[in-house]
C-alpha cells in the first residue's frame, strides 16, 4: 500500500485471522472492522484468541470493531463496509446482528429514514454498545439512536449512558431478545451473550428513559414520530378522513392505544360543518364525507382549523389521502400542494400532524416524509406510536440510580422464613404478627396468644400458598388441630407458623420484589398479588434501589392501579405506604449483593398502612 | 340502448335518483348498484326515499345494492364497477365502507391475494351483508370470506350464517367498529348504522367461528395462514434462518402470541449439526449460521428433516431468505427453485410453512406466495397469525344457539336487590344469606339470626362497593350499628341488607351476566370478579343462553382461569358449578326479553360449590 490505511476491514477464515490482524497493524491500522466469524461465539479457543486479538489492538493504539460483525457505515463521510446501500439521514444504528440491522435499513427506506452511521458490533471483543452509543450521542448529524442488542456488558453503565442520550434530545430505541428460554439458547450460540432477563431490560428503559419496542418493524413506525418536527403535549388526538370507516377504526385503534378522541366543541363543530356537506360528521372524528373528491384544498381547511383550534395535540389524517397524486399529473401536483400546506398549518400551530394512507409508497405519501411527516400503511401502527409518545408523558424516565457500593463481605442472610421476616421487618417492612411452632400444643398456644381466627403455615416450601401449605380462617383450636394435622400429613412438614389472619377483603393484595440480573444488578419489581401480575402481564419495575416516590409512579403506572386509588367514592387504599415498602425493600437488596432474589407475596394494602403477609428470600449461589 | 340491461349502476346526485332509478328499473334492469349517497344516512327524508326506493325495486323483481356503496365487482365475469382494478383471486370481500373496501384490495395484492367477488353494501337498503354473505358461501370460486359491516341487522340470523360459512370449510374474517363512542359517532353519519356493542361481536365470532380482527393488515396477514395448503394440528412451531438475531426474534414473539418452541430431540438435533458449520444452533430455533451463504440448498436440507421429523406442527424461516433473488440471475435461480423444493417438502409432510423475509417483494417472495406460502415483512404479523389458528383449535366456535323465542307479554321482573336475588335464585343460582332491614334493631336481630360476622350492605346504588356502600367483616353488634349509622348519614340510605360474610379467601371471586344487545341479543359474559375483567380485558363472551358446558368452555379460556384450575398441588376451584350458574343465568335472561342486563358480581367459587354475593338487573327501558 501506498500509505498507512486508516482502517482495515478483515474478511478472512477464523483460522487466518489472527495473521490477518497482525499485518493490519503492522501496516499502521488505527481501526480494525472484523468481519471474520467463528470466533467468540463458536468455543472457549476461539474466545480465547478473540480477546488476545482484543488486547493486541488495544496495545498498538488502536480499536477493533466485531469480530463477527457486518461492518460499519458512515454516511457523512460516504464509509460503507457493510453489503447493502445506506440511505443518509438522521438515525444511528448499532446492532449485534448483521442481518437484523441490514432490515432496519430495508424498512428504514420505505418509511423515507435515513441512517448517520451503522456499527454493526458483533461479539464486542474491544468496542461495545456502550462505547458506540455514546459515541453517537456526541455525534452532531445523529438525532435518534437505534439499538439491537443481546448482550448489555455492565449493564448500569450502558443504561447510564443511554439516559444521558435522552437528556441530550436523543432519543434511544432499543431491540433486543431473551423473553423466552428458546431464544436465550440462540443468543449464546450466536453472540456468545448470556442474555438478561427481559424484566431487567424492562427496568432499564423504565429508569434510562430507552423506548423497547418487539420488531424491527415498531422501531421504525416509533422512529417517524420521534424525529418528528412535534411533540405532542398531551393525548387528545383529532382525526380527520374522507370516508366514514376510516375515521371510525382510526378512533377504536387509537383509543385502545390509550390515547383520546374527545368531541369537539360547538364552535369548532359549527366552523367545520360550515365547510362541509351536511352528511360529514364534526364531532372528532372529523369525516369530511366526499369534500376532499369535491376539492382537494378541504382537507387542508379543515386540518388547519382543527391545528389552530387547540382541541388536540395532534392530528391523524387517515384514508385515502395520498392517493390522488396516483391518479394524473393534475391530481398529483395539488395533493401534494395540499399536503405541504397542511403540515405546514399543523407544525405552525405546533401540532404533531400524523398520515395512515392507503397509498403509502405514493408521490404524495413520500413527499409528506420529506416534509417530516410521519406517514403508515397501517393504522394501528400510527396508534401504537402515538402511544408510546402518550405513555412518556405520563411515566417518564425515572433515571437511573448512582452506581452500588461493590460487593462487601457481610454476614451471610438468612433464607428461612422467620429470618427473612425478621431482616425485612428491621428494613423498615411491617408483618403482621406470627409465631414458629413445631408441635400441636405449640401452635395452639400461639394462636391463642394472637387470637383467632389465625392463619397455619407450612414452612419449608418457596411458594406455600401454590403447594397448599396455607391454611386462611381458623377460627378455633379444633380447626387448627385438624389443619396441623393435614399439612403435617400430606406436605411432611416438621416448622409452621401460626399467624394473625389478616382483614384482606379490606385491601388490595400487591406483590413486590427485587431480583438480581447478571447485567443489570437488582431490580425492584411490584404487581398485584399472588399469581395476578404474571397472569395479567401487569408488572412495573425499575432499577433498585427506588425511591418512595419512585415507588409511587411505578405503582400508578400498573393497570391494576386503579384498584388501590379506587374508583368513584369508594376511599383511596394508602398507595403511599405501599411505595414506603417498595422503596424499603429495594434499598434492603441493593445494598446486599448476596440477595439474590427478595419477594413479599402478599402485601396488604389497607386504607391505612401495609401488611407484608408472606416473604421469600434466595441468595446467590456460589456459582455466579 | 339495444335490448334491455341487465344490471344499471347509478352515481347521480340524490336529488335525481329516484328518476333514474325509475328509468333503469322501466328499461328492465334486474339489479341495480346504487352509487349514489346523501340518502339514508343524511336524514329522515333520505331514508324515507332509500325505503321507497327498495320497496320499488323489490316489486319489479329486482335487487339493489347500495345506495351509498361504491359498486360490486366479479373477477371471474370481468365485472368490475368499482373504481380500482381488483386482481383476481379467492377471496370475497363485502364491505359498508368503500375506501376500507379499497384499501383491503391494495394490502392483499402486496400479499399476493386476490378477490373472487367485491361487493360494497353501502346503506344495505335492499341487499344487505347478511345475504351477501349467504351468496359468496354458496359462490364455487369463493374460499374465504372478508366483512367490513357496520350494521349487522339481525345479529343472530347474521352470525347463523357465518356459522355455516365456518362449516362449509370458508373462514370468515370480520372488520368492525364501535368499540369506542368517537366511533359508534361516525357510523351513524356514516351509513346511518346504530352499532353493538364490541363485547356483543366478541360474542357473534366466539359462538359462529368469525375471525375478528382489528386493522385491514390484520385481516390480510391473517387470511395469509387461512389460505395456506396446510393448517397446523397444534401449537408447535419449528423456527429456522440464517442469522441468530433473527430466529431468536421469531421466537420471542411466537411464544408471547401463545405458540410453543420446543426443544428438538436429540437424534434431530445432531442430524441438523451433522450438515451445519459448529456455531449453528440445531434445537429450535435453528440458526443455520451461514450455511444458507456457503450453499443456498442447505435451507431445504434443514426445512424438510424439520417437516419429516414430526416434530412441528408448523415452520416458520425467518430473515435473510427471499434476498438472494434480488442479488443476481443466478442467485434468482437458485433461491427461487429451493423456496419451491422447501413448500413441496413442508406440504409433503403436511406441515404449515409460513415464510418471514427481510426482502418480502422480492422475485422468491413472490414466487412463494404463488405457492400458497405465507410471506410476511413483519415477523410479529405472522406470529398473530400462527397465534390465531392456534387459538382457535383451543378455542373452537360454540356455536349459534337456535332462534330465541320471541318476546311474550311476561310479569314484569323486579329490578330492586331483594327480588332480583329472588328471581335468580329460583332460575338455580346459589345466594348466601341475606336480610331486608329498614332499622337498626331489625339490623341487630338479623346478624344475631345469620351469626357473626356479617356483611353490611346499602341498598339503592347499582354499583354498591365501589360506591362505599358495602361493609365487610362485622365481627359484633356495635360495629354493626356504627356502620349502619355512618352509611345511612353518608349515602341517605333507607334500605339495608344484613348478609352472613362469605370466605372470600378461600375461594375467588368472579362477574357473571348478560346484556342485551340490538342487534345480537342477549350476551353472555364472565370474567374475574370486581373491576378485574375490565381492567385486564378478560373476558369470555358468547351467544346467550350458553350450556353449563358451553360455561366451562368460555372459563377455561379466560387468562384468569388459572386461578380457578389452580397450580402445582393446590385443589382446583369448583370450575364446574360456575358455569352452571353462568349457565342458569343465560337461561334465565334470554327467556326474558324485558331484562336488559342482569349481573352477579361476585359470585364466589369454592372447593365445592359457588355464592352469588350480589347481584342487579336492569330492565330494557320503554324507548328501544
């Protein structure tokens, strides 16, 4: 070569690499993209050489882009080591998978979004996720940043970073995998990443304020309306069609997305049905009824009287608009006219103006992209990315905690039941009363003491109530007897413990807990109670520790929220003692590295106070 | 004209459409589509005349589509009075929106689906959704059957049909609206339809077997896997591709839409490993790991040992695949030939094959759907799809119950707590004991006849607990009189009822009931008691009456069933007397045409046996 190269792209066979590498640095690299697979992900030998290959380009000054990955783009500076055509524009992309990111280009493009830079990451030997996200963060041209990620490194470090994207305008997306067992057993063969569990990923767009979405296909419809030139202020959309159906299922989807369509008032009303045929409707949503076939300028009118109206913070035309411009050189030079002036009218009254067309790949429809109109070929995915936009302003990012004290060694916690609760009762958690007993004699003279009706218990089991080693309202010491007796025969248990029943038809039962991930440290956790959370996936985490008023949102943000807060003039359960014990609870485990896994399964919420009425422990095993 | 015309389409203002009609039906027209709009969904006047109209139309013997309808179409006679070109295909559309109409035609050419029959029914002045329905049934050409209806006229003759649809090996796959008020709004300007209720079309798909969907995506996405070659006998999906981002993406959302990916046995796995490089993953999902790259007939080696192992019921290829025809001619060739060897194999062994592709316009992709292959863009899309055909072999229609007998003068049923408690206790529902009481001392001498502790309840509101006026837990005489004196100051209730408290916590608590609706009749619905069902949107919905079969059918499918059959070695609940009472109940209000809503909440399911707890009914009012 004529000259050092700057970078060196090496596409050899994994037995060649290591060879391949040393005449890149030898020839002066600064930048090694490493192609080659075969490596970290396929045994312990070729991990081994991948992080010698690391640690040898990391001594010469240099950095080392995969290996197994699929290159690196840079559009600003015309750089493409990867195999497809990039379009330029606006996103960043860093993705662990090759193909994966080549299909968020592919649908990139027929959304019209452009990407600033590509950096497909692989196995991470020497530049990880983290180091290309705050690299992009500092990059001028980037104004959203796209994630696809298996494996997180250290995982508060990385979501510490992606919080810091958010707080510089940036908003991050991210994809990832691991929900499921089957899909945790290919991360590992694939990138050779020990996946995180997705309630920890959960926790970690919760506190770094990340967008998860499930598909490639929902990271670009979210992308349109978070590179929008607007943002909603609220959820009150307007909707605005030429036809009837459309405008009906765009209001049944946008509901569901949890957005709303509130009835216009009578002066905005009679304005729009001044323009209209008397067969529209003017209420919200707005079916302007065959005015847009009559004239086209319409659905302008009528998109600018609803934008300067400020009965909505955003506005979704929806139907057939962007069809025209299909039809002849005529229609097509004055839809597209009138869509220019319609976003304009819209971004002027500073309302985010949204299009689901029936033409998407239209003049028109293209047009509107470049304009930074976000524009869908499906309604639900314009509702689901207004929703997402909707549920940020009411669950911001709650921001991720400063980094935990490393691991000291502390007396090792007890598992057992009754060290649990004792531990957690000094923590600041309030049990009702409960007394171990071992033999009949002593359990009635327990209950007693507490007073019937009592609760027996058999210990030993991690989840009793499920194994039937619960025994509720016993009101008396042949009862007890009899229940004693039963549990001691069927579930051989030798501990019980007879405990006060507590008033649950006075209160609502949530379970919380703070679990510890590989990646993401502990996590703290809330639901309903008992099996409830799991059955309804109805779950709100975040990183542990919370604070109390964390503990408030997090608790709000559950479906089963409005259980607590109560509904019409029924009173209010004490949601704040309840974010008192998340808060307790989650300061407890994160403080304790050797907790693995905490629960408190039922917690009464009473109208006033709490009630832990059962509670778990595991510690870590040994084995990390 | 020359000799007498078959068929007139008419798109004259309305103001002249009686003329016209006159003149088309004079000229000997035997069916008339009636473009025209601004009649019955205008005003009174325009249904008055659309009335007349049909009337008129009926008595020369003719038939009228519309008005208010965009024209029909028949691709097999080249009838085509719709305004777009419609590709030719197998399925038959009817839709009371034009441009969803249009839009359903666009989504399915991207698919590769084509239409056998087009009728758009507008008003349905004359011919409505329900004969339109009844005609594609009995259409040869005709394998599936699309609806887009506002307005279902008689429900129940409407749903009987679709029934037989389902039966005649036709799916039908229905689009509707109403879900929310801001639509049911639109619909009544739009084709002057009074919309059901969405729990009542809930109901008409659980007991016909209709396919509910929520966009016009879905409905091509899902009549995809409808028209496939070969339909699954079970939940198991084989997942394979060249890439682990991707298979490890497909199946985390094929299990979050209820599929299973098992684990390969050991003899598949290791003849999967003998032809894949080292790094490849082989027990499902299948990471091919660049073996599709080295030699592209390696995705049919893995496809068909896949399809002749037995060990899925469907296979899903995910990614890459699909691209290379878009790289060179022969690349073109080649994909294109193995995407037809990989159906033949899969359809061979009488395995569903569905195809997700980054390159899904692509020359293969199009080939395969030639083929019968589902293609998709979006992985999420196929795996609702696959969870859809899976629900239904869980799930399968209950059936439309037989014509209800028409409303008889009857007693006219009480509404107040007392009596309703009555009434269904006699229809065979079980109620705890309870107590009328006006006074405290009544109060006093009805808990010491019941036995402490009681519950408390104000009677006048419909919805007692959450209005405050339920108080549970009365251990003695002075809480009892303190809670009466507190309610009868706070709520101003004259009328009490002492009730013996129920072990709630012994059992769990469900709503059961039945609502009329104006179009489908009476429903029923059950689902997890108090304001869970709502919340979490769990609920099951059929046809009333149910049979207490029926009742155990629509309890299992609820995500709270769980609760009731219990997990690991807890004794399950009494699933068995629950839909017996559901089942009590259905009876009960669909023999009663004056009841229009009738709902026990809760009703308590034991070990053995159920507790109605409370219940109210409502009567249909005088106006309809």
């Amino acid at each position: 070569m004529p000259e050092a190269p700057e970078l060196v792209a090496i596409a050899v066979r994994a037995d060649v690499f290591e060879a391949a590498l040393d005449d890149a640095l030898r020839a002066g690299a600064r930048a090694i993209v490493a192609i080659t697979a075969g490596l970290g992900e396929r045994d312990q030998a070729g991990l081994t050489l991948q992080r010698a290959a690391a640690e040898r380009v990391r001594a010469a000054g240099a950095v080392l882009v995969g290996p197994n990955c699929l290159g690196v783009a840079d559009t600003g500076t015309e750089l493409n080591l990867t195999w497809d055509a990039i379009q330029p524009g606006s996103v960043g992309l860093i993705s662990q998978s090759g193909n994966l990111g080549l299909e968020l280009v592919q649908l990139a493009q027929a959304a019209g979004l452009g990407f600033s830079r590509f950096i497909s990451v692989g196995n991470q030997a020497d530049l990880d996720a983290a180091e290309s996200l705050q690299a992009l963060i500092d990059h001028g041209p980037t104004r959203a940043i796209t994630l696809y990620v298996e494996d997180f490194g250290d995982g508060r470090a990385f979501a510490s970073i992606a919080g810091s994207a958010a707080a510089a305008g940036k908003p991050v997306v991210l994809l990832t995998i691991g929900a499921t067992a089957a899909s945790a057993r290919v991360a590992h063969s694939h990138t050779g990443a020990l996946v995180s569990d997705s309630v920890a990923v959960d926790a970690a767009c919760r506190s770094s304020g990340m967008y998860r979405v499930q598909t490639p296909l929902q990271m670009i419809d979210l992308l349109q309306v978070l590179l929008a030139p607007r943002r909603p202020n609220g959820r009150r959309v307007a909707i605005a069609g030429d036809g009837g159906g459309h405008v009906a299922l765009a209001a049944d989807r946008l509901i569901a997305r949890g957005l709303q369509v509130e009835t216009f008032s009578d002066q905005l009303a009679a304005r729009l049905s001044s323009m209209l045929p008397p067969t529209a409707t003017t209420r919200n949503p707005v079916d302007i009824a065959g005015a847009g076939e009559e004239d086209i300028v319409n659905f302008e009118r009528v998109v600018r009287l609803i934008a300067q109206s400020g009965e909505a913070d955003a506005i979704l035309l929806t139907g057939y608009f962007g069809g025209y411009s299909e039809q002849s050189e005529d229609y097509r030079r004055s839809e597209m006219e009138v869509a220019g002036t319609m976003a304009s009218a819209a971004h002027d009254a500073g309302r985010l103006f949204v299009v689901h067309t029936m033409y998407p790949a239209s003049p028109t429809s293209q047009h509107l992209r470049r304009l930074g109109v976000p524009v869908y070929a499906d309604i639900d995915a314009a509702a689901r990315a207004l929703g997402r936009l909707a549920d940020r302003m009411v669950n911001p990012a709650l921001g991720v905690p400063a980094p935990l004290p490393s691991p000291t060694p502390s007396a090792t916690v007890p598992t057992d039941y009754f060290g649990t609760r004792h531990l957690l009762a000094v923590a600041g958690i309030p049990f009702g009363e409960a007394r171990p007993v071992e033999s009949e004699p002593a359990a009635i003279e327990a209950a007693s003491a507490i007073g019937y009706p009592v609760v027996l218990k058999a210990l030993g089991s991690l989840h009793k109530s499920e194994a039937g080693g619960v025994r509720l309202a016993i009101a008396g010491a042949d009862q007890l007897i009899e229940a004693f007796r039963e549990m001691h025969a069927r579930l051989h248990a030798a501990a019980f413990s007879v405990e006060k029943e507590a008033p649950l038809a006075l209160g609502v039962e949530l379970l919380m807990g703070v679990k510890r991930d590989r990646h993401f440290g502990p996590i703290a956790l809330v639901g309903l109670g008992g099996i409830h959370a799991e059955l309804f996936s109805d779950l709100a985490v975040a990183f542990a520790p919370v604070s109390a008023g964390q503990g408030v949102g997090l608790i709000r943000s559950l479906r089963a929220a409005e259980l607590l807060i109560g509904r019409r003039d029924a009173r209010p359960l004490d949601l704040e003692a309840a974010a008192d014990a998340l808060a307790a609870l989650s300061r407890f485990a994160a403080a304790r590295p050797e907790v693995d896994e905490v629960e408190i399964n039922p917690l009464l919420v009473l109208e006033r106070g709490v009630l832990a009425l059962d509670a778990r422990l595991v510690r870590q095993s040994a084995e990390p």
